[in-house]
C-alpha cells in the first residue's frame, strides 16, 4: 500500500538523487548541514580556521634558564672566531652563568669566542666563573665600568667583530648568525641590533628613536612581540649596547666606546651616531631574539648610584650632538612612523596589492616585487599593504628582511583606520591592480595628500575584450565595457597610472588623454644564462599559472591544434607544461608525450630551461608584457610565441619566432628542434635581447622617471 502511494513521487525523487550526486562536494556539504541544523556550526568552524590562516604563527614566551652549576656549562671556543662575544660582569654570577648556559645552548654556525670581563667583582664570582669551560675570563684589578671593561676586552678580542652582551641577558636561538645577515648583505652597516624582550615575553626594544632633545625611547616597550610593526629589518637611530654587533676594526678606529661617558649610559647611542658619521648604519634585525632582565646591573633608581650618570651622560650627549639633532630628528612623540624608519628627509611610500607577492610563482607578483626592490635601492621607506591582510610564510619574511614593513594579520586595524592615523607622513601611494584600487584610491584620498600612483600591470579590458572575442562570449564582452569604464576611472582619479609597456600606456592616452599615462620597465633580472650549446634532447616547455584563463586557453590550442603538427615531423618530440595551479582542463591534457608537471622551484624550473629545446608562448588572448617570454630568453632559450605573447615587446620578431597561425607556429618550433646553427643564434640573440632591456637598474630608472620619486639618499651624521 505504502509503494502504491509514494509511487508517483519516485521519479522526482530519483532525479534529485542524481541532481545531488552531481553537485559539487562542497555544495553537497553546505545541503547536509543545512538539512540536518548544523550550518552555524560548521561556519564557525569555518571562519576560525580563517581567522588562524590570516595569521602569523603566535609568538611563544622565551624559555628561560635556571641556576646551572659552572662545571656543566661548556662553549666551544673557535680557532679563528668570527664573533668576540664580550660580557662585562661585576657581581651578580647567576645571571652571568644563565647567559653563558644559554650561549651553549643555542650555539651558531659562527666561530666565536667568549670573553666574560670579571670587573673587580667578588673573589667568589671569579672562582666560580673560572670553572666555566671554553671562555675567556679576564680580570680587572680595578673597576673600569662597563665602558672601560667592554673597551679593555676589544682590544684583547680576536674576532672579525664584536658583540657586546649584558651579563643579565640570556641569547634564544639563531641570535648571532642572524646578527651577521646584514653585515654580509650590505657595505654600509656599522652596528646591528636585536629584538629585547622582557622574561614574560614582552617587547623591551625593537630599536630606538632618539629624540631632538637627546631623549631616547624604545620602540615597541611593553607591545606584544609578535605585532608586525616590529618584525622587519631597518635602519635605526641606535640600538641598546645589552646586545650589539660591530665590526672590530671599525669599532677600535673610532676609538671604541667614549670614555667621557663612564661608567655608563649614553656610550652605546653616541657609538651609533659617530658610526653615522662615518656613513654607517645601525641596523635592527628582528630575528634575533634576547631576552634582557633589565635592571640588574644597575638597578632603576635615577639618582642613585651608577644609575645616576644616565642624567648626567644625558647632557653631555646633548651638547656634543645638538646641531644634529635639531637637523635630523623630531620633537619627542611626534611623526612616530618617520621616527621609527629613520625617515626624516626620506619619503615613505606605501604600497598596496590584493596579496604579499610571490615572485617565483606569477609575473604581477614578479612585477611588483621588482618595485619594492627599485623603491629601496632609491632610499626611500617602504611598507605593505595586501588588501587580504594575509600573512604568507616565507615571503612575508622575504620582504621583511629586505626592509619592508608588512601589515597583516586578522587583529590588524583596517586600511581607512590606519591611513586616517599615518596618512599626513605618507609621501606616496602605488596601488595595485583595479580591484584594490577602486577599494583604497578614494580612503588615501580622503585622509592623505601622497601622491596617488595606480600600477595597472595590464590593461584588464583589453584582454577580457579579446577572449570574449575568441570564445564568441557576450557575458565577457559586457565584462571588458565594464572593466574599461573602472579603468578609465581610476587613471583620471590617479596622479599617474603606469603600464608595462609603451603601447599599452599609448592605448590609455589614447583613450583619456588627460590623464598622466606612462610606460615602465617591468621587470629586472640580477642573473643571465652563460652562452648555451642546444639540449640533446627534442624537448619543449610552456611556463605558465594555468589557472589564469588565458595559459589554460594557450595549453589546449597547443596541445589539440599545434602538437600533433609538431609531432609529425619530430615524433620524439616532448612537450612540458610547467606551473602553478594546473586546471582540470589542463590536467587531462597529460599524455605519453605530453606532461603537465604543476608547480615547481626556482631552482627545478632553471634545470627545466636549461633542458628544453624551445620555450612556447602560445597565448591567443592577453595583455602586458609576458614574464614567461621575457624569462626564456633570459635562460637562453629560443623562443616561439604569438602575436599576443610578444606584446609590449618591440623587435622581438628579430630575435624569436612570431606566429599567429597553427601551421606557421608547429614549423617554427620544429626549425629549432631540428636546426642546430638557428637554435645558437636565436639563443644567442635572445639572450642580447634581454640583458639589453631588463636589468634591475632599467626598472629603477623608468618607474622613478615615471613616477617623479626623488630618490632619498639619506642625511649624514656631523658632530
């Protein structure tokens, strides 16, 4: 009876079932949990996971060290050390027993050599510290002070530099070896600083601003260590002498630490201003931690003991540097964000991107990442903005140690926030791509009077407009009217917009004519293939991110109308698809002959150019100059293209093969395959073409020619 009544509602139910089964996983799951009331459930799920995926890593307390015995601490002294550790102690041994505990703990990959400078200090102390194995201890017969200890010890110290560590410190891992980095990285460092933190894991310094009165504060006290504010390497005022890092030779001809400032107090900040006047900087690097019990040595009562000299000191360092404090630095609290970086007399400028580049995975990111490296070699101050506020691991870090500030995290205030706070210390803004700019151009209008610079890339409704054309698609045609009425917008509400190629910037002339439309360099390459013998194998390769329509439209129209040409003729003949984010459609592209790799390294794709007989742009739809072009001509590897692949690149058809045609474009790959004398001169050529036209000078010049972006060399220190 029952099957008699349901009878009429099985087909329904039969074609749901199959409607179901071929919905998307995903909006299978949304069903479920709505049927069966657990939808608020799961999207709290959801958005938690994405709250902890916008953030980086939390930051733990440090792990301290305990009262260890002398005889178990142990530090491998370097024959030929790289660093003189040097650590004044009078009194006090537990701690200086902590800091020698946690040195052997987290060791570098430097040579080093410890040298503990007993001050006078109790018989008791000195017996003690003497059954520590691997230091160096010397002894005072009298007290000298920290500046008379620490001088006394550089001149004894054999390493290539100097690091002066407080007794009441304790180091935490990879502390020293990321010391060295911007020694090893730079010609102009003169001292480098470390992040200071309280033993509860508070921010104590992250640098120091230094005040036109001579009054100093530490960056970030008392802040949560893990804020990105205090997270990228730059240039500071001074850092504290509890932990930091000096060239040896440097230090002793400036005559070390001065004696007019003993016992203590100011040494450290004076050191660091007559290391500016020799055209030297002091450098903060975050990435290396210490932890500071602040205090111990000489107590915090001002007017007391050697405390006392930190007011006395005060106004000798007043005296000695007013001139160049009324010059360079700012009235106490005020232009913080200018302060910080060192920026008076440099322009600051922001700059904003719909995510933190990646610069070995897409062009825009290699673009974009070509800007902020020009931007810094032109002295300016840089920070980040990705309009997701994402934190990336990895290249967040890339960017950080270059210099850069980079804003991230789900805590973070938001951009009208923050600009409606920084905008009136903001020199210049570039925001990239429509989407964000249509978002942030008005908010920087509104709150700051930088000048405004809309990096196009490409132009959008110019490569919407010819897939629609390719595919006959009228919902992409209507998409390029709509994306050319956004872009118009945004280059006359900019101050200048700029294109990676002159013919795109004539095209938006062209179109708006009153708007500041210019062309730049779009990308720079710091290393160029040697001159290349052709690759014994037939072996061809397409680099792309196949998840742009575009490569993934470019990898079937070779794969189903080029190939099999190709294969014809040279039927040992192999074509590599290599790249990020291989589409459904691409994937089942894969065959004996040929292969979609996915994503690769830096390194894997250099050995997949150096391999690969012929590099195949065949893009029948796009805009802007071609990274993927550009990149195979810099490895030495002859290229084929179309038209399209070869915009915004004049001459090309001199020195690689232009074809539109299938026909055309198979013969033309299967010359290079074949042709042994073709494939070195259009190597040859190719690599002539590039080093002619991408160097990293090149993208300098043009985009502050462009942009009008005085480059800011910086003020020099004068007693």
């Amino acid at each position: 009876m029952s099957q008699t009544l349901t009878a009429p509602y099985r087909p329904t139910a039969r074609l749901g079932q199959r409607v179901y089964a071929r919905l998307p996983r995903k909006v299978r799951l949304i069903l479920f949990w709505a049927v069966t009331r657990q939808l608020h459930i799961q999207l709290g799920f959801w958005l938690r996971a994405r709250r902890l995926r916008r953030a980086a890593p939390p930051a733990q307390p440090p792990a301290l060290i305990g009262d260890i015995p002398p005889e178990e601490i142990d530090i491998p002294r370097g024959d030929n050390p790289v660093v003189s550790v040097i650590i004044p102690s009078c009194g006090h041994s537990a701690f200086t027993l902590r800091c020698l505990a946690s040195i052997a703990a987290a060791l570098p990959r430097a040579q080093i050599e410890v040298i503990v400078v007993d001050d006078a200090g109790p018989a008791d102390d000195v017996a003690c510290l003497s059954r520590v194995r691997g230091i160096r201890l010397l002894r005072n017969s009298v007290n000298l002070g920290f500046i008379g200890a620490c001088n006394a010890a550089s001149r004894a110290a054999r390493g290539q530099y100097l690091l002066f560590l407080n007794n009441d410190t304790q180091v935490l891992p990879d502390w020293l070896d990321t010391m060295l980095q911007p020694f090893e990285a730079r010609d102009d460092v003169g001292a480098v600083g470390a992040m200071l933190l309280y033993p509860d894991g508070r921010l104590q310094e992250a640098g120091a601003i230094v005040w036109a009165d001579g009054s100093g504060w530490n960056v970030g006290r008392l802040e949560n260590q893990g804020d990105p504010t205090y997270h990228y390497q730059r240039e500071v005022d001074y850092c504290s002498g509890a932990c930091l890092l000096v060239a040896r030779s440097v230090f002793m001809g400036l005559g070390g630490f001065d004696p007019i400032y003993t016992p203590a107090y100011y040494e450290d900040t004076d050191l660091c201003f007559r290391l500016r006047g020799q055209g030297l900087k002091t450098i903060y690097q975050p990435r290396a931690k210490i932890v500071h019990f602040e205090g111990i040595s000489h107590g915090r009562d001002i007017t007391a003991g050697v405390k006392s000299h930190q007011v006395t000191n005060h106004r000798t360092f007043l005296r000695r540097w007013t001139r160049l404090l009324e010059q360079e630095h700012y009235a106490p609290g005020r232009h913080v964000i200018r302060a910080r970086d060192r920026a008076h007399g440099r322009q600051i400028v922001l700059v904003v991107d719909h995510r933190i580049p990646e610069p070995d995975r897409d062009a825009g990111s290699r673009a974009i990442f070509g800007c902020l490296a020009a931007l810094l070699s032109a002295g300016l101050v840089v920070k980040f903005w990705p309009h997701d506020l994402i934190y990336n691991p990895t290249y967040t870090e890339v960017l950080q140690d270059m210099g850069i500030e980079v804003f991230h995290g789900p805590g973070h205030a938001s951009f009208e926030s923050w600009i409606s706070i920084h905008g009136a210390d903001i020199d210049h803004v570039m925001i990239s791509r429509p989407a964000v700019a249509e978002d942030v151009l008005p908010m920087v209008r509104r709150h700051s009077r930088a000048r405004v610079i809309y990096y196009g890339h490409d132009l959008h409704f110019r490569r919407l407009r010819q897939q629609g054309e390719l595919r006959a698609d009228a919902r992409l045609l209507r998409q390029a009217g709509r994306m050319e009425a956004k872009e118009r917008r945004l280059w006359r509400a900019a101050d200048v917009a700029l294109y990676l190629s002159e013919e795109e910037a004539a095209i938006a002339r062209a179109l708006e004519p009153a708007a500041d439309t210019r062309a730049v360099v779009p990308y720079g390459f710091t290393r160029f293939a040697p001159n290349r013998q052709p690759p014994p194998e037939f072996e061809v390769i397409f680099v792309a991110g196949f998840g742009h329509p575009p490569n993934e439209e470019a990898a079937c129209w070779m794969v189903a109308e080029v190939w099999p040409l190709v294969a014809i003729r040279v039927p040992e003949a192999t074509l590599m698809l290599v790249g990020s984010n291989p589409t459904a459609r691409v994937r089942r592209l894969a065959r004996a002959d040929v292969i979609v790799t996915g994503p690769v390294s830096e390194e894997a794709l250099y050995r997949r150019y150096a391999a690969a007989r012929v590099a195949v742009v065949p893009l029948r739809s796009g805009a802007g100059v071609k990274l993927k072009t550009v990149e195979a001509m810099v490895e030495g590897t002859p290229v084929v293209t179309t038209p399209i692949g070869a915009q915004g690149l004049p001459g090309l058809d001199r020195v690689a093969a232009v074809e539109a045609e299938r026909k055309a474009f198979a013969s033309a790959i299967c010359q290079l395959l074949l042709d042994d004398a073709l494939w070195e001169a259009r190597s040859s050529a190719g690599l002539a073409y590039a080093k002619a036209r991408f160097q990293p000078g090149h993208v300098r010049e043009s985009l502050l020619s462009a942009t009008g972006i005085a480059p800011s060399d910086g003020l020099a220190a004068v007693a």
